[in-house]
C-alpha cells in the first residue's frame, strides 16, 4: 500500500495516536505531500513534542502508527530536521 493511501484512510486515527503519545499538530513533508510515494515508501510526519516528552514517546508514536497503518512511518520534530532544510519543510508541510 502506498503511504498516501494509508495517510487518507487513517487521518483522524494517526491525530488520534499521535496526540496519546505526548505530541501534536502531526504534518506530511517529503514524498507524500508531493505526491511521489510509492508501494513501500515511508510516511514522512514532523510532529511538536509535548513538554516532557522522551524518545520513547517518539518511538512508541512511530510503532504505533506503524501498525496502524502498515506503512514505514518516519516521525521528526522540527529540531529533527537538518538546519539547511528546516525552514522549506516546516513551510511546505501540510496538517494530516
């Protein structure tokens, strides 16, 4: 299944999962929002941490979208993201 797919079938379960996992405001970047993804792309979401989030909240946030949707899923915060590209992506991505 193509990301794309999963992300328009699952929208309001993937806000569902990430707000249970101390994060919001989840955003596509990268090759769904353009539409390039194909069978076997990853889903490619920024999401803002919550105060005291951990990283295990971050990886119990991509292994539950994961199995959600049956797609690799990469999740970044804005600080994930490298200095150069930070600022085109966080203006480019769109809310799920």
């Amino acid at each position: 299944m193509k990301p794309s797919e999963a992300l328009r079938s699952h929208r309001e379960e993937i806000r569902r999962v990430v707000e249970l996992n101390r994060a919001r405001n989840p955003r596509v970047f990268g090759s769904v929002l353009h539409g390039a993804d194909i069978d076997g792309s990853d889903l490619d979401l920024i999401v803002d941490p919550l105060p005291g989030a951990t990283l295990f909240d971050m990886g119990g946030l991509q292994s539950g979208l994961e199995e959600l949707l049956g797609v690799p899923v990469d999740v970044l915060t804005p600080a994930d993201l490298p200095a150069k590209y930070r600022e085109r992506v966080l203006r480019e991505a769109l809310p799920v």
